[in-house]
C-alpha cells in the first residue's frame, strides 16, 4: 500500500470521525476539531523525524501522539473544570500509552507493537463498557484507537516481512 493512499485514509479517517461524532453529540465544538488539528501536526512532525520513510508504524505512531496530545488538552480542560474524578483514568492511559509510544518510536520492534495493540484493544473494551454516556470524545477515542489499531497489525507484518527478509540473506 503506498503512502499517498495511507493519507488520503487517514485524512478521511479524522474527517468521518469529527463528523459522526459531532452528529452522535449534537455538537461541533472545538474539542472535535483539536484531534484533527493534533494528526496534521504529528504528521509533519513525524514526517521530519523520519526523514520523509512514513511506514505503518509511523502512522500508528501519529494517530496515537495526536491522541495523547488531544488526551493532555482534556486534562487541561477538566482539571480547571473541577472534573477531578475523571482525570485518574485519564492519567493512566497517558502514562501506558507515553511509555508504549516512546518505546515503539526508538525501539521499534515486535515487543513495543504487541504492548501498544494489547492496550489498545483493552482501552477499546474499556471505551465501549463506558459508551452508555454517548460524549462525542468517547466515539473519537473510539476511532482514535482502532486506527492505531489497524496501523499496528499492518506494521506488524510488515516488520515481520522485513524480519523474515533480513534473515533470508
């Protein structure tokens, strides 16, 4: 799959997003444009870091930093808003997914890729389990995660392929 198409679906991605979940919320506010402002960001941050070599891992790496980064502006948000009890569960996510991000960006391997998708389909068991509250953010971390979710499986077996490749030789 080449890069031009992986942008053209992830640009669709964060759009579909944003909209369904202003439609799902019956709001637009700035709270769903902030994600897609955070992966246009990451994307040319990322895209300088790695020199211009996006691969599916990087892109996983972009949905997930975004993530993170529209993740602290709540906390943020809800710390001034005197929303104290939802930030613990905030907090902990921030934490597993930093290390898991930081481990897989300069340590890119086969243990940080399984690590962030074990936690990544447990946070989306999580997110489902609290979906009875029906916010727009919970259908964007929804999507947020099953991005990075599917970015992941496809760099896995590309790592795999590239493993299996080295080892040929």
């Amino acid at each position: 799959m080449n890069s031009m198409f992986l942008k053209f679906i992830l640009i669709l991605f964060v759009l579909f997003s944003i909209g369904f979940a202003g439609a799902i919320g019956k709001q637009f506010s700035s709270i769903l444009i902030l994600p897609s402002i955070f992966i246009f960001l990451s994307y040319y941050v990322f895209k300088y870091l790695t020199k211009g070599k996006m691969t599916f891992i990087t892109y996983a790496i972009i949905i997930q930093f975004a993530h993170i980064l529209w993740m602290s502006i709540s906390v943020i948000i809800l710390y001034f808003s005197n929303y104290v009890s939802s930030l613990n569960s905030l907090y902990i996510d921030l934490l597993i997914v930093t290390i898991g991000l930081l481990w897989l960006y300069f340590k890119m391997g086969m243990a940080p890729i399984i690590y962030m998708t074990i936690y990544q389909v447990f946070s989306i068991v999580m997110n489902i389990m609290a979906f009875h509250m029906q916010t727009a953010a919970l259908i964007l971390h929804l999507s947020f995660r099953i991005a990075s979710i599917v970015l992941m499986i496809y760099g896995y077996l590309d790592f795999k392929k590239l493993k299996h490749n080295e080892a040929s030789f």
